[in-house]
C-alpha cells in the first residue's frame, strides 16, 4: 500500500507542494497573526489565562482551516490521478476554493474539539489529563479519518462528512488504524533518522567542532521536513485510495485488490 501510494505520487510529483504549501501557511499565519495578536493582548491585558484560550483558538482555528485546505486540495488532485488524469497544481487549489465555505466550517468544528479537549486535559491535570488528550485524540483522527476525500470529492458540510466518515469507520473497521500506521511507518522511521542526525549534530557542535555540527543539523532538518511532507502526501493518496474502495468498490490501478479485501477482512475476522 505504501510502495503503491508512492507511485502515484511520482507520477504526479506536484502532490508533494500540498504538505509544504501547508507548511507554509501555518507557519506566516503564526507569525503574521497570532504573534501580533498575543503580543498587543499581553501588552493591553497582561498575564491572562482567557487571552491565552483565545489565542489558542484563533491559533487552532487557521491552522485547521488551512491544513484542511491543502488536504481538500491534495485528496482532489490524488482522486483524479488515481482516475488517469493529470491535474495541475492550480486544480486542486480551484476545487479546494470552491469548498472553502465548508472548510472554514470543518476547521471551526475541528478547533472546538481540539480546544475542548485541551480544557479537559488541562482540568484533569497530570497523567488523567495526558490520557484524555491521548484517548480523546485518537478517537476524534479514527472518527475524521475519511472526512478530506468527502470534503474534496462531494462537497458536504462538515456534519454529513463527519457522519460520512464514522459510518465507514464502523462498518469497516481497522481500515484507518492498520493502513495508516502501516503507509505512514517508513516516513515515521526517516523522520526519526533526520532527528537522530540533527541531534548529533547538535552533540558535535557542542563539542567544539561546529564546522562539522551545522552541516549534520543542516542535513537531519532536510531529513525531517521531507519525511514528513512525504508521509503526509502518502496519508493523503491512501486516504483517498480506501475510501473510494470502500464506498465504490474501486480498485485504482497500481494497488491490489486482495491487499484492499484483507484489510477490510481484519474487522470481519474480529467480530
């Protein structure tokens, strides 16, 4: 599944600019907004933990409407590489526009989730609170997992698509669980390799010998972004792979139908 999903993306090398465009944009939205946000609340408010949450929220809130932007965009194009098609950078970019009114709106009922979660955890304190982040999260990613493709290819709001995904979820389940963890295990282990340089780089600077350090950061921080734009493009392909699999019986060339059929067996097998 994972080698297959690559090879989609080799064929159409622009799905990789969907993660970096993400990137990209959470990166200016926290300089550019919630940098100047917070700076002129503290100074107007001082120390105060409703400023914090509120910036927590606005934070939240862009950067979900803007993952999910790129997502929606990099499911689209995905979709129609898998159908044969060639699609430019600029086509995913129109159908994501195109669904920005519902994206907004998933990235509000994201944030609030991802805000409620943080309030509990935070309420609940210790390892409570780190098992309700843990629990609370891996349930909310198992119940959205199909929610970018039903965005990008039918366009619901974000209450049909999470309903969507749950059904799917439920009916065939261990879908997301095993695929997922499985495409997105070699990026993991890259990414880890990235950090193992850079902070062996980070040990022999210390040491003294910065000229050979700053080129072994230089190269695990390569590693790292790389890895991960890569893992989340995979996620994305596979994401869109299985869901048209399993709401159309679709079998996109270049993936196997019996490796398709025994992930879906392994709910089956279960009950």
């Amino acid at each position: 599944m994972a080698g297959a999903s690559w090879r989609v993306v080799r064929t159409e090398k622009s799905l990789l600019a969907f993660p970096v465009l993400a990137a990209a944009f959470g990166l200016g939205y926290a300089v550019l907004v919630v940098a100047p946000l917070g700076l002129i609340g503290f100074v107007a408010f001082g120390e105060n933990m409703i400023l914090v949450w509120v910036l927590l929220a606005i934070a939240l809130l862009g950067m979900n409407v803007g993952a999910t932007f790129f997502g929606v965009a990099a499911a689209s194009n995905a979709s129609r590489v898998l159908n044969g098609e060639d699609p430019k950078l600029g086509d995913g970019i129109r159908v994501a526009r195109s669904r920005l009114k519902v994206i907004i709106q998933w990235g509000v009922v994201s944030a609030t989730v991802g805000l409620v979660l943080q309030l509990i955890s935070d309420r609940a304190g210790g390892l409570g609170g780190a098992l309700v982040r843990m629990i609370g999260g891996a349930a909310w990613s198992i119940a959205s997992f199909f929610v970018l493709p039903i965005l990008a290819l039918e366009g619901v709001g974000p209450f049909d698509a999470i309903k969507k995904s749950l059904s799917i979820v439920r009916e065939k389940w261990g879908v997301s669980l095993i695929g997922g963890a499985v495409v997105s295990l070699i990026p993991g282990l890259i990414a880890f390799a990235g950090i193992g340089v850079a902070a062996l780089g980070v040990f022999v600077g210390l040491g003294g010998l910065w000229a050979v350090g700053a080129p072994l950061i230089a190269i695990g921080v390569i590693v790292l972004v790389a890895a991960i734009t890569v893992g989340q493009i995979l996620h994305a392909v596979f994401t869109v792979v299985v869901y048209r699999y399993a709401t159309e019986g679709v079998t996109p060339e270049g993936f196997s139908a019996d490796d398709l059929d025994a992930v879906f067996r392994a709910k089956k097998q279960r009950l």
